[in-house]
C-alpha cells in the first residue's frame, strides 16, 4: 500500500494573499479542516485555514503569503500520510487500494483488474479490464459485491444478470 494519500489538487489561487484553490479528491472535503499539515512534492506545509467554496477548498498554507508564491503551486498534488487520515468505515476503501485489484466471479472466472471507478452519486462503480482491454462496469452494490481484500489485492462478485456476457 502507497504511504501517502493524495487528496486534492491546487487548480488555481484565490485572492491576493497566497490563498489555494483545491479540488478535493476526497468524499468528504472537510477532512481538510481536521489536517494540520499537507505535503507537495515532498514538502510539509502547515495548514493556516481551511474553508469551503462551493465544491472547492481554500486552503491558506505557512509560508505562501501572496499571489505570486501561489502561483507557483497550481496542479500541484497535496497528499498525507495515509495514518494522518484515521480508521475509514468498515467496507470503505481507498481509491489508490482498489486500483490494480483482481476481479473475479464466486465461480472463479476471472474478468481483469480494475482501472478506473466512476462515482454516480448513488453508487460507485469499478471499471473492470481484461488482457485484451475489453471493458466491463460493475456496480458497487452488495448484491453485486461479495467480498473486497485489499491485502491480496482480489475482489469476488456475484454479477447481475446481463452484466456480464
């Protein structure tokens, strides 16, 4: 497992005092207010503010004092240190663990790692491909969803009917 978390990225400046603009990557984007630090490129800045703007993240950060130092920070990356985010819900996952996990059928047929996952709002869904690069989505439900190990990096479903040829 990776050691640090990404969390967002810096996509612009806000005002003329250094203030970031981020895109969270996480689900819940008040994490930031509990953070004391991020790290970019190897580098802890401490965090001096956090609030929300609309489905953004302002982050003032120690030692980016004005617009032009921020500057320097657009798509730029922020991670943490994967124990600085606590214990996630039972059956809640990291993004960066569920990608590259094998996917197989309870009947043992195996159908490729998976790539991407796809947030809908009432369910994610794993994007799930083959040697031969074929695609196949599969809705995270639990009548789909039997069993996730992260640590063999394997995943069962049980498919609905037609999901799969």
């Amino acid at each position: 497992m990776e050691k640090d978390l990404e969390i967002g990225q810096i996509v612009n400046t806000h005002g003329l005092r250094g203030d970031l603009k981020v895109m969270p990557w996480c689900d819940d984007p008040t994490v930031f207010d509990e953070l004391a630090y991020v790290i970019i490129d190897g580098t802890e800045y401490d965090i001096e503010k956090s609030r929300m703007q609309k489905n953004m993240v302002l982050l003032k950060l120690k030692g980016i004092d004005n617009i032009n130092e921020a500057e320097k920070y657009r798509n730029k990356i922020l991670t943490v240190p994967r124990e600085e985010m606590g214990d996630l819900p039972e059956g809640t996952y990291y993004i960066c663990d569920l990608l590259g996990c094998s996917v197989e059928t309870v009947s043992g047929r195996k159908l490729g790692k998976i790539v991407d996952i796809i947030k809908t709002g009432s369910n994610d869904v794993y994007v799930v491909e083959d040697d031969g690069k074929k695609q196949v989505l599969i809705p995270v439900i639990d009548e789909v969803v039997k069993s996730v190990d992260i640590e063999e990096k394997m995943i069962v479903i049980e498919p609905l009917k037609g999901l799969i040829d």
